[in-house]
C-alpha cells in the first residue's frame, strides 16, 4: 500500500495558475509560439486571448496541435489588429454629481 505523503508530491503536474501567466519566449521572432508566448508578446493576458480565440468562429488566429494552443505569425498580426484599438477595459462614464 503506497504512502499518502508520497501522492502529494506530483513535481510533474504543472500549477493551474502558471498557465495563465504570460512567458517571455526564447525568441521572439519564432514562426510559432505558445499562449503564454503570445500574451508576452502581444502583452495582454492568456485569458484575453482565449476569450478571442472562442470568439473566432473561423479557426484563422490559431492552430491546436494536442492539447496546446499555438500561434504561428500570421495569427499573432491578426490579433494585433483586432486588439490594437481594444479598450484596456470596460468602465461607463462617471456621472458629474449634483
């Protein structure tokens, strides 16, 4: 019967909250990069453009070897250019007081 205290340690198993943290790639001028990659180098957030990529109902702004998803160049300046004149976030305009 295996210990308890061996089970707890799993060094294989990446944290859940490193994935959504962006990476600086090796090179940035790779003809493919990772999410994480991407979010480095475009500098917004992995959630940002997961939430673009479901968005995209014609597959172009990226490719899903396995289970990772991957930008090539092309995809990487389509999602410049619908992010570029993106609001940083969503806020209504302040009301002047009374």
């Amino acid at each position: 019967m295996p210990d308890q205290s061996d089970q707890s340690e799993m060094p294989d198993q990446p944290d859940q909250k490193v994935y959504y943290l962006p990476v600086k790639p090796d090179d940035l001028n790779a003809d493919y990069m990772t999410i994480q990659e991407t979010a480095y180098v475009l500098k917004c957030s992995v959630t940002k453009l997961r939430r673009l990529f479901k968005k995209d109902q014609a597959g172009r702004l990226h490719s899903r070897p396995g289970r990772g998803i991957v930008t090539n160049r092309e995809g990487r300046a389509r999602i410049y250019a619908l992010t570029k004149g993106a609001p940083k976030s969503k806020t209504s305009p302040r009301r002047q007081a009374a």
